[in-house]
C-alpha cells in the first residue's frame, strides 16, 4: 500500500505541472492532451513504485487500468462535481481546497486499490 501512495503522491503533486492542473478538464483538445499528459506520467510514477509487487504480465493491464482510472476522475473534474452534487461548500468557503484535495485524492486511491486488489488481485 506504502508503494500506491507514493506512486500516487509523485504522479498527482512532484510530477504534475500547473499547465497540467490548470487545462486538464479544459474542454477540447488542450484539456484533452493536458489530461492525457499528466495521466501517462501519473501511470508511470505509480507503476515504477508498484514495478517488484506486480507480476510481470499485469505490468502492461496495471498501466491501462491506472491510466483510465485517474483519466476518468480528472478529465471530468469528478471531486468539484461531487462537492456540488453533495451541495458544497462553495469554492469561496476557504476550506473548500482542502476537501477538494480530499475528495480527489481518496478517489485516486480507492478506484487504484479497487482495480488492483479486487480485479487483478495483486496483494498490496
């Protein structure tokens, strides 16, 4: 577990650049290369600390499924949705960014174990 959140921790903050955070829910294609940008370098972060847990023929579905999951979640912005659909806080209460934070950062890793653990079955 130590190893998908350190994956997770240098694709989503160390590796991500502001251009990346700021255009990947952007719509057309700068949002969309913005977003698929960011969740290569994010598969690869995750998979290079998952690399000796992993059997070496689920390296390559690992690498889909991690892609396609974080894909999902930040490409459409799912955390903001979520805090709205929930009705808030607003974005001008100043707590806002930090149960933003926690919202997309416990769906990374929870979709991520889910996929990992339940459907591959690699022990994490």
């Amino acid at each position: 577990m130590f190893e998908l959140l350190l994956g997770h921790i240098l694709g989503d903050y160390f590796f991500q650049t502001h251009w990346m955070v700021t255009n990947k829910t952007l719509p057309g294609n700068n949002g969309s290369r913005a977003c698929f940008i960011h969740c290569i370098i994010y598969s690869y972060c995750v998979l290079a600390c998952l690399i000796f847990t992993l059997p070496p023929n689920f390296v390559i579905v690992a690498f889909i499924g991690i892609f396609l999951s974080h894909w999902f979640i930040d490409r459409y912005g799912l955390a903001k949705r979520y805090m709205i659909l929930k009705g808030g806080p607003d974005f001008t209460n100043p707590f806002a960014p930090i149960i933003y934070i926690f919202i997309d950062n416990t769906s990374h890793i929870v979709l991520m174990y889910a996929y990992l653990h339940y459907i591959l079955g690699v022990s994490l």
